[in-house]
C-alpha cells in the first residue's frame, strides 16, 4: 500500500466526527478548518498540494495546488503525525448536521468521485485532485460545474454528507435521478449524466430546478438529503432584513408591525 493504514472510528449522530488513530509515523491530511483536537505527541504540519505521497518537485506540487483552487479549496492541506511511540489519535469534525462518510478507496477500484466541498480528510498518501465533465449540458447545468473532486490511492478517506445520508447500489443499465445539489458522491463506474425535468408547468412552476443528475449503473452513490446550499439558502431568506426588529417573525402580525413601525418603504 501507498497510502497510510490508519484505523478510526465515528462519533455522534447529527454533528458526527471522526477520531483517527494513528501508529508510530502514521499520519492524515485534513482540509484546514476540519480540525477538533489531537492527542500529546502528535505533529502538524501545513503542506503545499493535494497530500499524496508522490514525489513530483515543485511543479508537481503547484499544478497539485492549482487543481485544488479550481475545486474552490484552500492552497494548502493540514498533515497530522504521529512522531511518538505507540498510538495517538486526532479528531476532525463535520462542517454542519450531517454523515460522515468513510470511503475505502480499496473499495472502489482506487478512485471516488465526490462533490466539491464533501472531503474532510484521508489517510497519508491519497491523492485529492479533480475530476472534469467531458459533457458540455453536465458542466453547465450539472450543479458541480465541469469540475468535481476525485480522491485516489489504496487508504481510506472521509466524506460528509448534509442531513441524512442514502447509499444505493445500481445494476447495470438501472439509473437513478437525483437533484443535482443532493449528490454527495459516486463510484468510477457510474456515469453521469443531467436530464432536463420537461414540461411547461414542472420547468414554470415546479420550483425543484430544471434538471435532474441522471446516475447510471453499476456502482454505489451516495445522496445527502440538505445539501448546504440548501441549507444556506433557507437561513438566508429566514435572516431579519438590515435595521429590522424581527418582531412577530413569519407572522402576519410581525408584517403588520412592520408597516407601523416603518420598516417596510414603497
């Protein structure tokens, strides 16, 4: 194995993190911010790259930081190691209410399509990079854009997932339409492709966009049920407006109160 053999365990049920324990020089990369808490004789390190172990120079390292840029990620990665005898463990925890996912790339011929912002950390050695659509309608309308994450190597790595998270396995030829915010990732051997919803009165007035993510079989996806755009978008229609008091909110009494106190202007 390339990658680092590293041994973990899930905590929670709503708010979950994931505790990694680590043998004498183990280590784990980590989006920076996932961070939660490490045990005495553990190092940290910040590295340049998507954390693999390949020994690429310092161009490899800036096209390894590019790609990361135009998955919307930071630079740089954290490194955690275990530099003392006998076993620590570090902990990172999830972005917002959710699943934690763990992905044994062994699993899954090597190599995991995920969305964007679902990586939370990988065993030393997994490769993060990213993934383009070769379709034009997919990258324009797919919801991810042309560009995805791709996690690669033979260790494990940890996804999260929005709200409650599905596991399906598809057949050959079987397909499943997903909203395309709702997909938290997908095997190698899914294809996938975006259907457009049709008809008049679904695409006027359905309100649930106007594609679906068409998965093609065989393969396993998985689908989180609250995406965080979705999630952003309900907190920012239900935030008090600048200078407003809130008062009676979601009420027809707080609009009336609105209009007496002068908050709303014509």
């Amino acid at each position: 194995m390339t990658a680092h053999e590293i041994d973990y365990k899930i905590y929670g049920e709503e708010m979950q993190y994931v505790e990694i324990e680590l043998d004498p020089q183990e280590g784990v990369v980590a989006e920076s911010g996932s961070f939660m808490m490490m045990d005495d004789g553990i190092s940290m390190e910040t590295i340049f790259g998507d954390g693999s172990q390949k020994d690429t120079g310092f161009l490899g390292k800036i096209l390894g930081a590019g790609k990361r840029i135009l998955t919307g990620e930071s630079l740089f990665m954290t490194a955690f190691y275990n530099n003392l005898v006998g076993k620590r463990k570090v902990s990172f925890a999830s972005p917002y209410p959710g699943k934690i996912i763990p992905i044994d790339l062994t699993e899954f011929g090597g190599k995991f399509i995920c969305q964007k912002d679902a990586f939370l950390c990988a065993a030393k050695g997994v490769s993060v990079g990213i993934e383009f659509s070769k379709k034009l309608g997919r990258g324009l309308f797919g919801g991810e854009g042309f560009i995805m994450q791709k996690l690669e190597g033979d260790g494990m790595a940890f996804v999260h997932a929005g709200g409650t998270m599905a596991k399906k396995e598809l057949q050959a030829g079987e397909t499943l339409r997903v909203d395309t915010g709702c997909i938290v990732g997908f095997d190698q051997t899914v294809h996938y492709d975006i259907e457009f919803v049709g008809g008049i009165k679904n695409t006027v007035f359905g309100g649930e966009g106007l594609f679906f993510a068409k998965l093609e079989g065989p393969g396993t996806v998985f689908v989180q049920s609250l995406p965080f755009s979705r999630l952003a978008g309900r907190v920012l229609a239900s935030a008090p407006r600048a200078g407003g008091n809130n008062k009676g909110e979601g009420s027809i009494l707080g609009g009336i109160g609105d209009l007496l106190d002068g908050d709303n202007r014509f």
